[in-house]
C-alpha cells in the first residue's frame, strides 16, 4: 500500500531504433497529499498514464522519432514488496522526424540537491535530433524546448485514479541514494531541474546495453 511520504521509482524504458540499444531513464519522487489507500499494484496503470500524459509532449519535443518508449515499471522503494508496470503497445515515439544523433549524445539535465546528504542528481535522454543541434550546441529554438522539459521534470503531478478504490497523491521529484545492494538509504526532494548540455552516456554505445 503506498503511504504518504513514500519514495516511488518510475523507470521509462525505450529503445534506440530497431532496438540495437536499450534505454532507461529512472525517475524518483516523494508522495504527499495522499486521499485513499491505493495499492500499487491495482492502480499501476492509471497511475503511469496519468503521469506519462503530463510529460511525454514534453520529452517527445527534443526526441526523435527513431526513440520508441516502449514502457514504464514503477517500485515503492519505502515498501519494496510493492511494484507494477505496464508497456506501451504500440510504444510511443518522440515528435521530431529527420536524422537522429547516436544512441550515446544524450541531453542532460541536472537535479540540484537541497542540502549535502545526497549528491545532485542528472537525467539523460537519447534520442537528440540533428535538427536541434548544431557543432554540439543546441540551437536557440531546442532550448526553449529543454527549458520546457526542465520545468515539467521539476513540476509536481497529482496523480488520480479509481482502480482498487479512489485514491489521489501528488509526486513532488526527489534525489536518492541507495545502498550497493539498492535498497533506499536516503532522499531529499530537488530543489530545482535545468538543462545543462548534449552529453554522452557510454553505457548507450553500441553493444553496450543501458
């Protein structure tokens, strides 16, 4: 049963093209404001959607066409008995068609910490149009764009749904740290999201894996 003050994980899972390289972006948040008492997995679903809805146009806007979201599995790290998840069928797609950067040029995003018991924690998304970029450098109109995604990565989302009875909690983002064994040792809620730069992620090169 998720309770408030809970740290879940969601983990979008796509694909760069045919699916030569495999892509995770793992997202954490603090739940608060909770009305009901849902359990995970009744509600995984309507959960995933509600937030996937709020932030797929976001990240579909700076994402090629040739990146296929192909799910989201979701843990209660306070309560690790309880997860869910659903796939996307057909997988979405991100909203720019033309050439696609490789799998390793990444945007990155930084999630400043509040305070030092957590370092600051980053997001990368494959999946950069050469459209959106010139020499390296994200053109003007893309940066409007990254700081769009930034602003709905930073964004509280109030979850709703019906499944295993009504229930509503608001997802605030959250940094974690987690023992070598991955069991949550402590969080700290953001304290802001910005973009920082087109990167590379060596685990995204071919034959590599995420």
């Amino acid at each position: 049963m998720v309770a408030e003050g809970d740290i879940l994980e969601f983990r979008l899972r796509s694909r760069y093209g045919a699916g030569l390289t495999q892509n995770l972006n793992v997202f954490q948040f603090f739940v608060s404001a909770l009305t009901g008492t849902p359990l995970l997995e009744l509600m995984d679903a309507e959960m995933i959607l509600d937030w996937w809805t709020n932030v797929k146009p976001f990240i579909a806007a700076v994402t090629s066409t040739g990146i296929f979201y192909t799910g989201v599995d979701v843990f209660n790290l306070s309560n690790p008995i309880e997860f869910g998840g659903m796939d996307f069928v057909p997988p979405d797609t991100g909203g720019v068609a033309g050439e696609i950067l490789p799998p390793y040029a990444s945007w990155g995003f930084l999630y400043k910490r509040r305070n030092t018991t957590t370092r600051n924690g980053y997001k990368r998304f494959a999946g950069v149009p050469e459209s959106l970029q010139a020499d390296g450098i994200a053109t003007v109109a893309a940066v409007t764009s990254l700081e769009a995604l930034a602003a709905a990565l930073y964004d509280n989302y109030v979850l709703a749904g019906s499944a295993g009875g009504a229930w509503t909690f608001t997802i605030s983002p959250a940094i974690v740290r987690k023992t070598p064994l991955g069991v949550l040792s402590i969080y700290q809620e953001a304290k802001d999201v910005v973009y920082r730069s087109i990167g590379t992620q060596n685990t995204r090169k071919f034959g590599r894996g995420a």
